[in-house]
C-alpha cells in the first residue's frame, strides 16, 4: 500500500509525462531502475535522449523542488543514465539531465521544465 507522499508524488509523474506527451516527447521508459537509482522518465526529444528527474511538493514553502537534487543526487542519476546507455547500446548518441518541478494541489499542479539542468 502507498503512502500519502507516495501517490502524491506518482500524480506528480502523471503530471510530468502528460506534460512532456504534449511536448511530443516520446517515452521510452517510466521508473528505470538500476543499481544507483532510479530514472523517473526517459524520454527522446528528436534525437536526444532526456533523462528526467521528477520532484513534487505541494507548495514552494521550503525551497523550489529542483534544490532537492543536490551533487550526491545528480550523481546516482548520471550514473543511472550512463547504465541504461550501455544496457541499450546507445554509444554515441546525445543526452541531457532535465528537472521538471511539479508543485501545487494533485488537481492543479503548476509545472516549471528545467531543461539540461545539469551535466
């Protein structure tokens, strides 16, 4: 059973793969694990693979939700995304680290695309 943080935080992601469907990403995965973490989205924007981190809060009281992935973080989602390149063979290909906050009521969300937040 999910916890309250937990289905707010699968809205967010609903939230966020809506956004980026409208955007005429295609998805190529949702919730890719690997040994440093997990991948919330993978997507292909043309020829670019974007890796996604997701982060929802319901208000902007403790910070913007991109403060939350801090180095460590940044690192484990590198190193993620460095595993599902290899696991499919993509060696030359280009890619890019996005944030998409989520923040607001699970009813009317307010969403703020970071595009190449990090490399």
């Amino acid at each position: 059973m999910l916890n309250k943080n937990q289905v707010y935080g699968n809205a967010g992601e609903s939230a966020a793969l809506a956004f980026l469907k409208k955007k005429k990403y295609k998805i190529l995965e949702k919730n890719f694990r690997t040994f440093y973490g997990e991948l919330d989205i993978i997507a292909r924007q043309k020829n670019t693979y974007v890796f996604v981190e997701v982060k929802t809060r319901a208000s902007r009281g403790f910070g913007e939700p991109a403060d939350a992935v801090n180095r460590t973080k940044q690192r484990h989602i590198i190193h993620s995304a460095e595993s599902y390149l290899d696991q499919n063979r993509l060696f030359d290909v280009d890619y890019r680290f996005d944030i998409i906050e989520v923040v607001g009521d699970k009813h009317d969300f307010e969403i703020n695309h970071i595009e190449d937040a990090f490399a």
